[in-house]
C-alpha cells in the first residue's frame, strides 16, 4: 500500500503542477456541477447472485458527486468523481498542456459478492455388497464457516504522463503506473486423503497486490517512427499462507495400514499450507518500428520477457515478434499482410514425492521433472486482399496460416505440432446512410489439434503383467499382483475440444429507414467439430442473434430496444468408471 | 490400494470389481435470451425522465444421457450397481431468470438547481440451484438528491 500512496501522490502532485504551470488567466472557462444526495438499499433473500457487482450497505447512506472542467487556449483541466460509499467510488483527473504534457489519473473501485459451495454435489460413499448400509470408499465435506459473507474489493489506480522532451525528433516520454489492490474474504477447499476422501471449506483473507510499471521513449529517426518500452510487474499476496490438516494415512473402511496408505500420500497427520499464491515479478522489453517502405507502410515490433515467481525461484521466459506490412496493388486493391512468431519456455522443476510402498518388494519411485505444457513456439501468417468492387461494395479475402509447436506435451522433447490453415471472404455494401451490410465466411482447418494426454477410457481387465509386492505371511510364498497406479497402462483415448474443421459465418447490417429510426442486426454462427477421435463425435454450435433499434419521433424523446439470443450446443462424451459396487 | 490378485480377466479387490469404462455421446445446452427497453425525455422544459427495462433468461443443460448396456462392455453381471443414469443429466441444470426495472426523474427547480430522483428494483429467480444453492433474490435501490451546476 505504501508504494501506491507514493505513486499516486507522486502523480497527482505532477498533474497540478502540470495544470498551474500551463494556466493562463486569459481566455479561461470553468464549469463546475456538484451533486449531492443519498441512496437507500433493500434486499430480499439471496441477493449476492442478483447484486454480485454491488456494495451493499442495507440503511440510507449519503453519496455525492463532482464534475470539474477548466480550459484555457493552451491548457485543459477535467475532474470527475462520484461517492456511492466506501466500497464504490470513481474519480479521473486529465490535464493536457498544450503538446507538451498529458497526465491522467483515475481510481475506481468496486464490491464483488462471492457464494459459498456448499459441497453438496460432491459426497458419495462406495456400496459394499457385504455391508449393507454402506462401508466402503466414503467422500464427505464439512463446511467450517456456513455464515461466512465471502466478498471483495478491488481497487485500481491508474497514473499515466506524457511529456514532450524535444521537438527536434519529436522525442516524447510516457510513463504509467498501474496499481490493483483486492482486499476482503474467499472460499477455501483442502482435499484430504485417504483416510477418507474430505473436504473442508473454510474462510480466507485475501490481500492481492498487482504493481505495473511502464517507461518508454517514442521519436522520430528519418521516416522511422521508433519506440521503446520498458515493463515491471509485481503481484504479491500479503496474507499469511493458508494452513489446513492432512489426516491421518489410514485404510478407507478399516481404519488400519496406515504406513501402508502413508507411503502413497506427500502429506498425512500434518498441518500443511495450501493455495500459495505466487510472487510473480516480471520485467518486459519492447522496442517497435514503423515507417514506410516501397509504396507500402510498415509496423514491427519485438518483445522479450521474463516472470518468475520468487516463492520457486521458477521462471518463464518469452519473446515475441511481429512485422505487418499495408500496400496498395492497385488504386482499387490494398494488399495487408501480417506475420508474427512467440516462443515460450518455462523451467523445468524436479519434483520429489515419497517413495511408493519404500523398503517393500513393489517400491517404486515416483520423482518427476515436470516439463511445462507452455513451452511452445508459434508461427501466424496472414494475407488479407480489400478490393473496391464499385463505389458501394467492397471484398475483401483473408488467407492463413498459424502452427503451434509444443517442445514437451505430450512427451517431454516429442510434443506435438498443431497447424491451422485460414480462409475468409468478406462483402460489404454500403448505401449512403441509408444501408450498411456485411457478410463474413471464415473456415479454419487444423491438423493434430492439442489432445490431453491422458487417456479418457479404460481397458477391462488388467492386461499387465503382475508385480512381486510381498510374502504370504503364513506360507512365505510369494505374492503378485497389481497395483492402482499400473492401470494407467490400459488408458487409452485421446479426447480435446479443439476442432479440425471450424466454420463461421457472420451477417452484420444496419438499417436507417429514415432520419429518425435506426435498426441493427447482427447473426453469427459458428459450427466446429474433431475428426480425429476415432469414433468420437465431438463438436460444437454457436448461434448469436442480435436485433436492436433506436427511434427518435422528436428531440425531446429517445426510445431504443433490442432482443438478443446466444445458443451453444457442446457434443462430447460422458465417461463412467464402472465398478459392481 | 492394495494390489489386485494376480487373476486375468476382470480384476478383483475383495469384493470390489473392476470392469474398465463406459461412455457415450451427449449434448450440453446453454441459451440466453435477452429483451431490454429503453425510453428518455424531456416532456417539459424543466422536466427529465427516463425508464429501462431488461429481462434475461439462462439455461444450461444436457439432454439425457443414455449409456450402453454394460454387459456390452464386460463379461461379468454387474448386479450391484445401477448403470441407468437416469437423472445423470439433470446435475448441473442451470435455470436463471432475470427482470430488472429502473426509473429516473430530473426537475429544474432554478437556474443551476436541479432535484433528482431515481429507482432500481431487480429480481432472480434461480430454478435449479447448482453449487451455491439456490440463488433467486431480490433488490432495491432508491436515490435522490440536488445537483448544482456553476
């Protein structure tokens, strides 16, 4: 908070200064309108669904508001806030010195109310045919803080200057600095196995803060325009980390075998903490360039970037590059092509669990380096044709392509490539005023679209060959079998929601039958499916439907109304292990 | 957790089975329609009202879900477990429904003078209840005042 009361006094200070410093007392306009009142607000049963975005004081509470604005022949000075109460206010002051200096500053804040999960859809208990009324597997939940009032409120602050340095290139300075402050109460859900399978809900503080820096210098060299940008993000909770118990390792319906269960489990008969958040510091670079070049304009821009969440000391590190290019091919024809590239790559951390079943036959190790699913490098080229076909209609082609590589999904130094190739045609007719019409079809094919690993079904049976896990305490025989963890073995299936084939279209018209009426329209569907599946029938539909109008019968009324419609349609499969039992 | 017996076939734990997996296709649903009006004006000249009113209603859900028979799947009878799901679907319904009506008035008492006045009342009504609950509720909201202009 202390770094926030500094940027922001720090601001505010440069704003006036900036506004005293460029007012002239000739020529001056002021407008000033004050509003003050009050509100009073009532609420009937479960109000946090229907004023989830409100602050919520039940009594009459005061409220004011002050517009500001002052102008010179070289200067303008603009303040605006409004008080609802504590939790929800606005307030925004913008200055600008003639071409010299540009400051705004704005806060706002707001209330979100949050539910509570009440667990209810997650308790079950396995059937045994032995027992009854029930004995096996059990999922239960408690909730320790059913009163609890889960809400927060978030606050940004916002500071941005601009200041001429030289006219000779036009060499300007922009810094801004962003603040975002969540402070209230939330939800938290530990899982605790294997006793029994249980969950406790219980309340939280929360106190996010989000710190964004921005410098960067902007001039002229010859016809260039170049810039650069420099960019440091801080995020940090304040709050203690959270603690929650681990029970004790024991069998679900014996209660027994607990150094038996203890080996499968990181965390038993302990206090451990839970929902760390991070402590995320990333810095960015960005330097861009833009001029012209043969008869054409061009834009460019290349990023790097790091973050690294100090609480792991682990990193991801990205660059990103991006050339467009704008030329005319004809007076009628105007060619715009856009390429651009990113890679990602994130550490890989050693991850140590405990030993499976350690000193027993069967051990097995379990310890991993968790390759990131992020590193991935991408590629998007696109080639986009306007063409004048006539005075009211113009075409326009888009053609397309984008591959993603992955370095380590699905296997670490094997990952799979995705590629997508773009279609799109575009007409649009225009009438005076009167009529404006667009209709867009755009297609996108891709092959080997991202899968999840893992496999959605199961094979029956246990196809695997048998481990030596023991001794027959009576006998000394030894003992074979399988365990749990070896059925991975018999998933198979690869599932996803991304599509092979995905088609759009898009229908967007307006309509001003006369000078007093105006209608719009705007209907866009898409259809997409997976064709890779095997015999999974997976795909999707989307349907918008928006029709609104305004109507002014004289200048004194404004009537407006609309209708919308939103449909989506997901087709994919619905798994059950099967158990007797 | 224990180890399965070393058996082919249909794996055994005690008296617990394993038989694999079952699946079939279905369809998820989610609709939103959206109806909102809108009207302001000055009927005098010292006179400023304005009125909105919008309805929203939401629905997400699947349509019913029918599995296989499981003995398609598997050998063995699974006798101690129903495999019908006949109700499967209906778990995650979303059903929500919304109205919400404001109004507002402004009055020029003088130049530079003006009384304001306005209202809000909305109400959700929940019809399935998911995860929080049931959810329907209610709210209003009053607010009147002077502004001053200068």
């Amino acid at each position: 908070m202390r770094h926030t009361k500094i940027f922001v006094g720090v601001g505010l200070l440069l704003l006036l200064a900036a506004t005293a410093w460029g007012s002239d007392t000739d020529g001056v306009t002021q407008e000033t309108s004050f509003w003050i009142g009050g509100h009073l607000i009532d609420t009937s049963d479960y109000y946090k669904k229907v004023g989830e975005y409100r602050s919520f004081e039940e009594d009459v509470w005061p409220e004011f508001g002050l517009t500001y604005k002052s102008t010179t022949p070289n200067s303008r000075f603009f303040f605006k806030g409004h008080y609802f109460d504590r939790d929800e206010m606005f307030g925004m002051i913008s200055t600008k010195v003639s071409d010299i200096f540009t400051g705004k500053f704005r806060y706002n804040s707001f209330q979100r109310q949050t539910g509570q999960d009440l667990l209810e859809n997650i308790e079950a208990r396995e059937w045994l045919p032995s027992v009854p009324k029930g004995g096996g597997k059990i999922l239960t939940h408690d909730i320790t803080d059913p009163d609890a009032d889960y809400n927060y409120n978030r606050k940004e602050i916002l500071s941005e200057f601009s200041a001429l340095l030289s006219r000779e290139n036009n060499l300007r300075l922009t810094v801004a600095h962003r603040a975002i402050i969540k402070e209230g109460t939330e939800q938290l859900i530990s899982n605790s196995h294997c006793f029994s399978c249980h969950l406790e809900s219980k309340s939280a503080k929360v106190e996010d803060r989000t710190h964004d820096f921005q410098a960067g210098l902007d001039t002229k060299a010859g016809n260039l325009d170049v810039g650069y940008k420099f960019g440091y993000r801080h995020y940090e909770s304040t709050t203690p980390t959270p603690m929650a118990y681990y029970e004790d390792a024991k069998h679900p319906v014996k209660g027994t075998s607990g150094a038996e269960f203890g080996s499968r489990l990181n965390y038993d008969g302990s206090s451990m903490p839970i929902d760390a958040k991070p402590k995320i510091e990333k810095t960015s670079h960005k330097a861009r360039i833009k001029g012209a070049a043969g008869k054409g304009q061009f834009a460019s821009s290349f990023a790097l970037s790091k973050a690294t969440n100090k609480l792991t000391d682990l990193s991801a590190k990205s660059w990103a590059g991006v050339f467009n290019y704008a030329v005319p091919i004809s007076p009628k024809t105007r060619l715009v092509a856009k390429a651009s590239a990113t890679s990602i790559t994130a550490d890989d951390p050693y991850i140590d669990v405990n030993t499976f079943r350690e000193g027993k036959p069967s051990a097995v190790d379990f310890d991993y380096i968790r390759y990131s699913v992020l590193d991935r490098t991408t590629a998007d080229f696109t080639a986009q044709i306007f063409h004048r076909l006539n005075p009211k209609t113009t075409l326009s082609f888009l053609a397309g392509y984008n591959r993603v590589a992955r370095e380590d999904y699905p296997v670490a130094g094997d990952g799979t490539t995705s590629s997508t190739i773009i279609g799109q045609a575009k007409v649009r007719y225009r009438q005076g005023m009167k009529l404006t019409t667009s209709f867009k079809y755009r297609f996108e094919k891709t092959s080997d679209p991202f899968v999840s690993g893992k496999g959605l079904f199961e094979v029956p049976g246990d196809a695997l060959e048998p481990v030596h896990y023991g001794y027959d305490a009576a006998t000394g025989d030894s003992l074979w079998g399988y365990f749990y963890y070896m059925r991975e073995d018999l998933w198979y299936q690869a599932i996803t929601t991304e599509p092979t084939d995905y088609h759009e279209v898009n229908l967007s018209s307006t309509f001003r039958p006369s000078a007093k009426t105006t209608l719009n329209l705007k209907v866009k569907g898409v259809i997409d499916k997976n064709g890779d599946l095997d015999s999974l029938d997976v795909k999707h539909s989307k349907l918008n439907g928006n029709l609104s109008f305004t109507f002014m019968p004289d200048l004194k009324w404004v009537l407006s109304g609309g209708v919308s419609y939103r449909m989506e349609k997901s087709r994919g499969p619905v798994a059950v292990a099967l158990f007797d039992g | 957790m224990f180890p399965f017996p070393a058996v082919r076939g249909d794996s055994t734990i005690g008296e617990i089975e394993h038989f694999g997996s079952l699946y079939t296709m279905a369809d998820y649903e989610t609709k939103a329609q959206n109806v909102y009006l809108s009207i302001s004006g000055s009927p005098t000249a010292k006179l400023r009202l304005s009125s909105t009113l919008m309805y929203n209603k939401s629905t997400g859900e699947y349509d019913q879900v029918n599995m296989p028979d499981p003995s398609i799947e598997v050998s063995s009878t699974l006798v101690d477990q129903d495999f019908t799901f006949d109700d499967m679907h209906e778990y995650s319904n979303l059903d929500y429904s919304m109205i919400q009506v404001s109004l507002g008035l402004s009055y020029k008492l003088a130049d530079g003078v003006t009384f304001t006045a306005d209202g809000e009342y909305a109400d959700l009504t929940d019809d399935a209840g998911y995860v929080y609950g049931i959810e329907s509720g209610s709210l209003f909201m009053v607010r009147s005042g002077m502004k001053f202009d200068f």
